[in-house]
C-alpha cells in the first residue's frame, strides 16, 4: 500500500511568487494534517481536514497561506505571495480517524529567496 | 498550553553504547506522549506512544521510554545503538489520541562506529 506522497519534494522560489504544495494521503484517510518544520526548529501543526471540511486549522500563520482539500482526497497548500519566513519543510500526514496513527508524508522543503 | 522540550540538539554515541535522548513536556492535561523518527529523506515513523496505560512503553527497534509525572518527562532510550539508529528523533505531546500534535524541535543522534 502506497504511503503519503507529497510533491514536489523541493521548492525553490523568490519572495513574491506563489508555490502550491500538494498531499496526496493513504487511500481512505479522512484525516489530513499539515505541519510546518522552520529552520531546524520544532514541527509545527497547521491545520486539520476531516475529509473536506477544515476540522482545525488554529495553527495557519495568516492569509497568505490557503489550503484546500477539494472532494476529501488530496490536499494542496497555497503560500501567495511567500516571503522569507515561510521557508521550511511542510509535512503532511494522514490518518484514518482520530484514534488513528498518523502517517506521515517525506515532506517538501520550501526555500524562499 | 501544551509543550515539548528536547535536551540536546545533536547526540553522539559509539555503536554497543546506550542511547538517551531527553524530552520534557508541558500540557494541561493528562497527555498522550509519542516518540517519532525520522530517517534522510523519509517521513516521521511512530517509534512508540505512551496512552495512560503502562508507563513503562516499548516500541520498535528495541526503544523504550519511560513515562514520569513527577518529572514531567518521556525520555527515549535504547541498550545498545546500532548504526542504522542514526536518525532525527521527534517527541510529541498530544491532548486526544494521534490528534494535532505539538512536537519538539528534534535531537539528531549520531551512531560512531
């Protein structure tokens, strides 16, 4: 059985520009998590979908960022327009329901120039 | 408010030496503790979880943790490393069961032959 794959795996782009993040998670998951790991520091939740209703999404840093997750199957996270501070690497993870194990993806690293 | 502090950025030990990584948590209530590791390239893989149940948790790859409440405190341990137990090593607290975790920011464990 396949695991959580993201993509793209790394992400270069210059402050200003948009970049999608895509998650696709373990068929039948209708949880769906995003994490963010900023420079070595510790991972930090972002938000929450049960299949494609956002459940919790208290950690998204502001506006900029728009995740979706668009008939309860893969997710994409938007940053428009990304600055500095949003490098780092993005996990996403899945899990069947709540009690669950969270699976999670290798994640993508984003540098933002 | 929920926390995790991990002792230690970067451990190194010599293969056959046993392994100790620190955490220190913090939450409001009775929480749930995991363990995750995370290998070059790959995603977080649940090491072990502590549920209210034992407080002594063993897990994959001969690790076990310990479970203190006086000291608030889910240390990572194992007898013997072995080089493949070369990897970053997560602790996390959760309020509900594998739901919106609140990690630390990682200790990287190095395994000199």
């Amino acid at each position: 059985e396949a695991g959580v794959t993201q993509f793209p795996s790394h992400s270069v782009i210059e402050k200003g520009q948009t970049v999608t993040l895509r998650c696709d998670p373990i068929s039948g998951h209708d949880n769906l998590y995003w994490y963010r790991r900023v420079m070595g520091k510790e991972i930090k939740f972002l938000l929450h979908f049960v299949k494609e209703s956002k459940q919790d999404e208290s950690g998204m840093p502001n506006n900029r960022f728009l995740a979706e997750r668009t008939g309860g199957t893969y997710s994409t996270l938007k940053v428009q327009p990304a600055e500095l501070e949003d490098s780092g690497v993005y996990f996403c993870a899945s899990s069947q329901d709540l009690l669950s194990e969270q699976f999670f993806g290798p994640g993508t690293r984003l540098t933002v120039l | 408010a929920q926390s995790v502090t991990q002792l230690g950025s970067h451990v190194s030990v010599s293969e056959g030496a046993l392994v100790l990584l620190r955490c220190n948590y913090s939450s409001s209530v009775p929480p749930y503790l995991f363990w995750y590791v995370q290998y070059p390239n790959q995603g977080l893989q649940l090491l072990l979880k502590y549920t209210s149940a034992a407080t002594l948790v063993k897990g994959i790859n001969g690790f076990e943790a310990e479970f203190k409440k006086s000291e608030t405190s889910f240390h990572l341990t194992k007898p013997s490393a072995h080089m493949s137990d070369a990897a970053e090593y997560f602790c996390a607290v959760s309020l509900y069961n594998f739901n919106k975790f609140y990690f630390g920011s990682g200790t990287k464990l190095n395994v000199k032959p």
